[in-house]
C-alpha cells in the first residue's frame, strides 16, 4: 500500500532547520597547491598526478609526509622553549578502489624506494666485509676466553683482549619506507637509524585494526601513539632484549576505502590513532590519458638534500635533533591561530573535536616541512628560522583544506548517531519524492541505521522539531491494534537547494 500525499498549506509550516538538508557528505575542498606549496612544487605535482590518472591531493599528502619522514629528526620545530613538535605526519588517502589511491602515493614513494636500494648497495658491501670481521672476533673473543680460564687457574696475569675480538659498530642498512614492519622490527631499525623512518603501508585498515593483535592485553597502540610525537620508548616484548630508542618518529602514509573508515569511525579505541591523521579524500580525477611523465629527477635531487641533513650530538655524545625556532612575527600568528581552533573545537564533537585540538601542533609540523620543501627545491635557503610566510602558508592550508577534508573524512565520527540517521531519513524522503509516508514505509527499505524502530524514533523525532515532517493523527482501526504512524513532509523541501 502506497503512503497517502498530504500537503498542508506552506504557511502552516515553520521554516526547516537547513542542517538536515545538507549532503550527508560534505564536498572535498580544492587544494591550495600554489598558495602553499609554491609554483615549483605546485607544477610537479600536478605532472605526477596527470601521469598516474590520479587527484593532486594524493601525492601532494604523500610528498607531505615522505619530506617530514626524511627530515625526521635533524630538525624538529620549535615555537618557544617547552614546546618542539618533530615534522612527522600521518597522510591517509581515502577512496574507492577505482579512484587511483595507489598510483598516486606511488609517484613519491616509487623514486624514495629506489633511492633506498641504491642506498642500501653501498653499504651492502661495508657489511658483508664487517661480517667476515665479526665472525674473525667471535673466534678470537673465544680464544682469550680460553686464554683467561688458563691464567685463572693457574693464577696468572689474565691476558688483554685482543684488538681482533672487536669487529667494530655494525654497518647500518638504510630504511626510507617500511611496509609491513612488527614493532619489534622497526625498534631494531629506529635503534641504529636514529632519524627515523616512514611506514609506507598501501592499505591503512589492517595496520590500524591491527592495533590490538596481542593477547593478554598487550598492544602496538601504545608504540605508535608514541611514534607521532617523537618521545623516547623502549620496545619489550617476553623472551627478548629491550629496545630503547630516544626520539621515536615514524611517519604513516597510506589508503583506506571509505567503508574501511566508516567501520573504524564507530569504534571508540580508534579515535587517538585517527584523530593524527591527515585525511585527503578528494573527487576522482577525470579519465584521460596522461600526455607528459612526472619529473623524477627533479624529485630524487629534493629528496637527496634532505637526507643530507645531519643530527648534531648533545655534550654526551648522543644525537638529538636541531631545533629551528619560530621568528617572533610567526610566534604572533601562531598565537592568533591558536584563539582561531579553539573556536573550532568548540563547534565539534567526537572525533573532529579531537582532531580540531591538534590541529596547531600539525600546523607548526607542517611550517617546517614547507620551508624545507622550499629548500630543497632550490627556491630558497636553508632555513634558519620559520618565518610569519612559512606559518602562515601552512596556516592557511590547514583552515582551507585540512580542516574541510576533515569534516568531510570524519563526518560519521563527529555527528551523533540519532542525526546520522535523520539526515538519511531526509535523503530517502528526497530520493523517493514523498509528500507523506508511513514508518512502515521506511522499514521495510532496511537502508542502513534505520531498519530497526529504536534507530527511526529517535531520527523520526528530530526530523519533527526541525519542522520538516509532521505527525497525522489517525483514527484507531476498526478491527483494533496500534494505528499506523503517519506523516507529512515540508513542502519546503521541494525548494530548498
């Protein structure tokens, strides 16, 4: 039975409330490649994503957090003393399959791999000879042990260890981009390449639900909650030595399908993880054949200059980073920016209120990356300072991108569930083109969040105090029973854009 089409009269109704008739997804917002990045940096990114069918915004994340990775720990901002934040960012590409997440985040990653290999060769052969020094030393180490059994027992002078029972440090084999790395693995690695390194995953769900893999509580979250902010951590796990690394920074770049995000968007234990993340989920790019190739040359010589950059060594010997402090101008705006997502946050809830907190301390992340991607460019120089220019680049990106992408990635995480389910109920109403309907009506479509009452009363509720349906009283059936729940829709619907 189809639902009756009551229309009261327009001046019966008060105005509905426009949050309901918005999208349920907002828009992407454009990037500001230019304003932000320079017209450098600006083209070659355009050129890469034509070459891979592939939106700007993608290797644009990834060349965000590809630079911050290689910076790593050399340099870490610094606007005063007590507050110094390392260049490390989560980039996570969101879209379907069809959308070319890969083929974007693989025109930064393809040229940093094969920097790592060539890299790795050389010090391939400065480890193998090691190794043939430290199987020399384990053999001469058990010669002196002998040695000193002998003179122990016959209480003698021990003999000194041999130069030769000493094969020296172990050569360190270079990690740019770690794909699928256990803790314990990447302890290991940041132990003797104390820069730090970027987990380079091509799909981003299994490494955040991952999180809780081990049994007995115990869990990586702890690791990577840690990795984000460059703070000192020590890897234990039962039947193993302890692994101590002092600034532990790991960038994360990878994708994530929108269905993928949904289901993590729901679960609470997830929220610290993702409100780090940088989301960029942009339209798809229009399909067309790629007329030029990306500048890898270009790329690969930028990338070699940040990895030049050196960590200096404290009175003890130990490395630490090289802090690069604010200029006084840009320590005024960051102030100003700093009122500015304090209003922000207090316009969110759940997961964009999370995300709105840190969303000055991923600015002053970001500062710093644009200024070296400048100097690495060569556009300009080595930065000794981070300029008002650099924050305010990065300040801008943040107000017209990050965060509009934000409430777009996270949009099912930030509103309640009862609106999530009265602004589908508004879509239906607007995709069918109903005038009246019944609950019935509604149920049976079982469209997802509302095929059960207790999630359509609530939404049902909510759809009545904005003045965009109305209850019809009915009379009782003649043969008894609960009368059917009837209503009418806004006639401001139909002209609402």
């Amino acid at each position: 039975m189809n639902a009756p089409d009551p229309i009261p009269f327009k001046s019966d109704w008060l105005d509905p409330e426009a949050r309901f008739l918005r999208p349920e997804l907002p828009k992407p917002p454009a990037m500001p490649l230019e304003d932000v990045l320079g017209a450098r940096w600006a083209r070659w990114i355009r050129q890469a994503a034509q070459s891979k069918a592939a939106p700007p915004d993608y290797v644009a994340a990834a060349l965000l957090s590809v630079a911050g990775a290689l910076i790593g720990n050399t340099r870490w901002a610094s606007p005063w003393d007590g507050w110094a934040e390392p260049p490390v960012i989560w980039a996570m590409a969101i879209g379907s399959p069809s959308m070319n997440k890969s083929p974007g985040l693989d025109a930064v990653l393809t040229p940093l791999k094969g920097m790592e290999r060539a890299a790795r060769a050389k010090v391939e052969s400065v480890l193998s000879e090691w190794r043939g020094k430290a199987e020399i030393a384990k053999l001469a180490e058990q010669t002196w042990k002998e040695a000193v059994k002998v003179a122990l027992k016959a209480d003698e002078t021990m003999p000194a260890k041999p130069e030769a029972a000493n094969p020296g440090p172990e050569p360190v084999l270079p990690r740019f981009a770690l794909t699928d790395a256990t803790v314990e693995k990447i302890g290991v690695i940041l132990a003797g390449q104390p820069r730090g390194a970027l987990l380079a995953r091509d799909e981003l769900s299994g490494w955040l639900m991952g999180m809780t893999r081990y049994s007995g509580g115990g869990s990586d979250r702890p690791f990577w909650l840690e990795a984000y902010g460059g703070r000192g951590y020590s890897v234990e796990r039962m039947g193993r030595d302890p692994v101590y690394i002092d600034r532990l920074t790991v960038g994360v770049l990878g994708g994530i399908q929108p269905d993928k995000l949904k289901t993590l968007l729901f679960k609470s234990d997830d929220d610290g993880l993702l409100a780090r993340s940088l989301p960029v989920w942009p339209e798809a790019a229009p399909i067309k054949r790629p007329n030029l190739g990306s500048d890898d040359a270009f790329l690969q010589s930028a990338f070699e200059r940040l990895l030049s950059l050196d960590m200096p060594e404290d009175e003890t010997g130990a490395k630490r980073p090289w802090f690069v402090h604010f200029s006084e101008d840009a320590r005024c705006l960051l102030d100003d920016f700093r009122q500015t997502a304090r209003g922000w946050e207090a316009g969110a809830e759940g997961l964009l209120l999370s995300f709105a907190g840190k969303l000055p301390g991923l600015t002053i992340r970001l500062s710093l990356i644009l200024a070296f991607l400048d100097w690495a460019g060569g556009e300009a120089e080595m930065p000794g300072e981070i300029s008002q220019a650099h924050f305010g680049r990065a300040a801008h990106f943040v107000e017209t991108y990050v965060l509009p992408m934000a409430r777009r990635a996270y949009a099912d995480g930030s509103t309640p569930k009862a609106e999530r389910a009265a602004r589908r109920l508004v879509s239906i109403i607007q995709e069918q083109a109903w005038r009246g309907f019944t609950t019935r009506d509604i149920l049976r479509m079982e469209r997802a969040g509302l095929s059960a009452k207790a999630d359509l009363d609530p939404a049902l509720s909510l759809l009545e105090d904005a003045h965009i349906i109305r209850t019809i009283p009915e009379p009782a059936k003649a043969q008894g029973g609960r009368p059917t729940r009837l209503f009418s829709v806004n006639p401001a619907l139909w002209v609402v854009k």
